[in-house]
C-alpha cells in the first residue's frame, strides 16, 4: 500500500513489520551454541507480533531456504549482526565516554534500553508510534524484563513535532546526547529527512553523537524486474507485501553531506569493510553488491547551529 503524510501502523503492518523483520534477524542470530548477538527478547517479541512470515522464519522446524545465497537463514542473521553490532558499539563508546542521555529514534522492536550495559545515571529515550511503543512495552513488562537504564518512551510520529514531545519527557537539550536512526532514513520523505536532522541538530549540545546509514541511490527501489525477484524471494517465506511501496522516492540530500554542512564531524564505514570487522564475507551475489553501497555513519557535533 502507498505511503500518505499522515498513515500509521503498528508492527504488524506498514513500516512497523520492517521492525518486527529485523528482529526476526536478531533472533536468528541470537540462537545456537554460538550465537552472533545476545538478545534473549527479539524471538518473543516476533512472536508476539504474530505475522506468520516472521514466526515460520524463526521457526527452528521450518523449511531452510538453504539454496537461496542471499536469503537463508544464515545470510540473515549475520546481515543484522553487521548492522546490530554497529548501534549496540555505538552507544557502548557515547556511555564510555561520559554520555548519558540517549535517544532512539524509530525504536520498533530495539531492545537496547534493555540489554546494553548502559552507565549508571543514563536516560534512554524511545520515541515511536503510540501503538508500537504501547505494544513493546507491555509485551516486555509481561516477559519480566526490565530495563537496565532509566527509559523514558515518547509515542508520537516522527512526521510530526517530536522534539516538544521529547522535551516535554525531561529531554535537556543542554546535556551531550547519543541519537540513533537505525533503519529510518528511506522511511521518511526526502524533506523530512532534512528536518530530522535539522531538529536532532537543534537539540544537540557541543559533543552529541548520532548515528545512521546511509544508502546513495534509493533507484534500485523503483526498478520492477529487481524488485520482483525482490518479492518472488520474500514469498518463499510467505511475505506477500511489498516492503518496498513503503520507501518514500525523490531525491535526497546525501546524509554525510548534509550533517557536515551542520557541524557534525562525520565517519563513514562501508558495508564491506563492517562485514570483514565482524568475520563475515558478503555474499558474491548481484542483489549482495547492492548492499555494499550501504554506509554506516557516525558523527559527532562540534560546531552547532547558531541560535539552538
């Protein structure tokens, strides 16, 4: 279904089953004797959501998609560990050095607030649609979990004015802040990008720290013959939406770029070079190489915007 400015959805539709997939990678990976990540929530939250493409792919009786090279189970997980490990360090280096408030923007199914060891005094902020936030919040409390730092949830659209919401919660805008937006970017008109990261900017005192990706050209989204073969794999776990009718098109502003020109010293890693980091080899596949113009970014502000 095509996006409008004011839809909404829960995780199991819309842009929120793209939250319950990418914990359904988690799961994955944090299964076996030797798991990739330690996340002992993403499986009962999938299963919690309930979609049925998601619960059959954690199911460890389900049909391996072994001769699929880029969607088995195996490339799967350690897809999302690349990604997982890549926030989990970052927010694990903004505590060690002296950061305590952090913000998560897009939360959906991120269990960080619940997992990482964050330093004492830390305030993590969750910000989501109500439903989503309402949703993991209760599906935890019921698991027995509690959260390892102070967390504060903001549920409200980030299409609209999150930033006085976030306030509004006990956010200070004067204090250093880590701010993630995992997985967000092409879930957000082009002009709303601009002002997430004008509004993070905004809030940001000397010393801040974001991290994002960022994909350079969204055109393979809007190629139908790699977007079929996209679905036709997808289908063989019984997923029948079109995750890529979700993504917003037009032309963006290069994410490194435009944090540059707004006082953010910014680092870029390539997904290739994240993979050999953490052991992998990325699949010598066309829809993999693809993957490889993704970039993990990692800023830190030194030079705000005049008149915060």
């Amino acid at each position: 279904m095509a996006r409008t400015d004011h839809d909404s959805w829960d995780l199991a539709s819309s842009v929120g089953a793209t939250a319950t997939g990418v914990a359904a990678g988690r799961a994955l990976a944090a299964r076996g004797p030797e798991p990739l990540l330690d996340d002992p929530y993403a499986e009962p939250l999938v299963r919690a959501v309930g979609l049925d493409a998601f619960t059959r792919m954690i199911s460890e009786d389900a049909d391996e998609v072994a001769d699929d090279p880029v969607f088995n189970r195996q490339q799967m997980a350690e897809q999302v560990t690349v990604r997982t490990r890549f926030f989990d360090d970052f927010f694990l280096r903004a505590g060690a050095a002296g950061i305590r408030q952090a913000v998560i923007l897009a939360s959906g199914l991120d269990t960080r607030a619940y997992r990482l060891p964050w330093p004492a005094g830390t305030v993590v902020y969750e910000i989501d649609q109500p439903k989503v936030i309402e949703f993991k919040t209760r599906t935890l409390a019921e698991l027995g979990a509690t959260p390892t730092a102070e967390l504060r949830t903001v549920g409200i659209d980030l299409r609209a004015d999150w930033s006085t919401a976030l306030r509004e919660r006990g956010f200070n805008p004067d204090q250093p802040t880590a701010w993630s937006a995992e997985g967000l970017l092409i879930y957000l008109p082009p002009e709303a990008q601009d002002r997430l990261f004008d509004d993070i900017t905004a809030l940001s005192a000397p010393g801040s720290a974001l991290a994002t990706e960022h994909v350079p050209d969204l055109s393979i989204l809007a190629d139908d013959d790699r977007m079929a073969e996209f679905a036709q794999r997808w289908q063989r776990y019984g997923m029948a939406d079109q995750w890529t009718d979700l993504v917003y098109q037009g032309e963006r502003a290069q994410v490194p770029a435009y944090l540059s020109g707004a006082g953010w010293q910014v680092t870029a890693r390539g997904t290739v070079d994240l993979y050999a980091a953490n052991g992998f080899a990325l699949p010598d596949h066309e829809m993999m190489t693809e993957l490889a113009d993704l970039t993990y970014i990692s800023a830190v502000l030194s030079d705000p915007t005049p008149g915060r």
